[in-house]
C-alpha cells in the first residue's frame, strides 16, 4: 500500500494541472459541436461529460455514434482550435514557485502528459520550466484519446522509479486510474475538467491548487 508520507518524487500533469487552459479546452470543443450541429456548452457541462476513452465521451457530447472517419476529423478540429489559444494560456497558480520548492532538498519530479511530446517540450521549455523536470513525456501517437495508465508506467520505468515511491498530482479522473493501476500514489487538483464532486469519489485528496497539493505532501 502505497502512502504520501515520504514522497521523493511528483509527476506532474501538464494540461488544467500545471496549465490553465480550461477556456482553450472549452473553445476547441465548442469548435467540434459547431462541425456536429450541436449547440456550444460551457466549463460546467465539460466538465458533466468529460471522460476517457474520449471517444465515447464526444459521443455523448453529440449525442451520435462515431466512425473512424469521425473520430480522425474530431482530433484535428479539436487540436487545430486548442493550438490557436495555447499562447493565451498561462500557468497555474502558484506555478512555478511550488516546483522550484518542491525541487530543494534533494527532491525530484518529472512531468507526463497526454499532450503531443514534441509540442509539450517547446511549450515548457517556453515557460522556462523544462530544466525543472528529470524527464518529459508527452504523447508520441498521432490521434491522442487512449489511457494514461500504460504511459504513466513507461514514464517510471525510463527513470527506474518504484512506484510506491512517487506520487502523481493530476486533474482528472484519468489520472488517478493511472495511478491505481501503476501502483502509484495520487492527489488530485480541481483546477481542471472534472469537478470536485467526481475527484472526491475517486477517494484520493483533492485540493484547489498546486501549493495546497504540496502541502497534503507536507502534512503526510
């Protein structure tokens, strides 16, 4: 059984954890509904719908099933309208002061995230954080939408990690069934696309900020 108590490594999730881009997430998929003949929605009703495998989550959202053909032009609308407000995203709160803190004493952390790999590293690298992170790992497929379990679990292992070592400080849903299933510890922020209410059944902590994350790992 894993615990928080002593932990010397954090991975991080990059997207409505360490980036505020809930406005460019809710845009992009607005981008989708206007294509699909489907009224636009708001923070609150992604956040109602939002689940992985996305697939079946932009199938509830336009209330149709969804072929191959489908699914291909959906990526590419999506990502074509996120690309477009990424320069308008800033950081979370309290970022990067908490990752400066958290690296003093010997601490470690590293950063994954379901975002394409080569545009992750360009975008934290503009940030002025990559040097903060022992290792980034982005998506390296072409059409994103699977689990983050598998790619939570090659992230530990290029950094021979033991799992019951580390903790995940994640956003959504996704994240802390990735943590379950790599064996991983979690703590989850609210500051994404999944509300308090579905964080808290997941039974790991929930907070409303990356400075309140550290400090649950402080008091552990």
């Amino acid at each position: 059984m894993t615990t928080l108590a002593g932990t010397r490594h954090i991975v991080w999730d990059w997207n409505g954890t360490l980036l505020d881009d809930n406005h460019a997430v809710v845009s992009a998929v607005n981008t989708v509904c206007a294509e699909f003949d489907r009224e636009h929605i708001d923070i609150d009703e992604w956040r109602a719908v939002f689940s992985r495998p996305l697939l079946q989550c932009y199938e509830r959202l336009l209330r149709r099933s969804l072929d191959d053909q489908d699914w291909a032009r959906i990526d590419v609308l999506y990502h074509d309208a996120y690309r477009e407000l990424l320069d308008t995203c800033g950081l979370a709160k309290g970022v990067p002061n908490a990752l400066h803190d958290w690296a003093k004493g010997g601490r470690s952390q590293s950063l994954l995230s379901m975002w394409f790999h080569d545009e992750l590293v360009d975008l934290v690298t503009a940030r002025g954080l990559y040097e903060l992170f022992a290792r980034v790992d982005g998506l390296r497929a072409e059409v994103g939408g699977g689990s983050k379990a598998e790619h939570l679990r090659r992230h530990l292992a290029a950094q021979e990690l033991e799992a019951r070592d580390v903790v995940l400080i994640g956003d959504v849903l996704d994240d802390a069934h990735a943590a379950e299933q790599a064996g991983t510890q979690c703590v989850l922020v609210t500051t994404g696309v999944t509300s308090r209410a579905a964080l808290e059944k997941t039974g790991r902590p929930v907070v409303d900020s990356i400075p309140e994350a550290l400090a649950v790992l402080a008091a552990s």
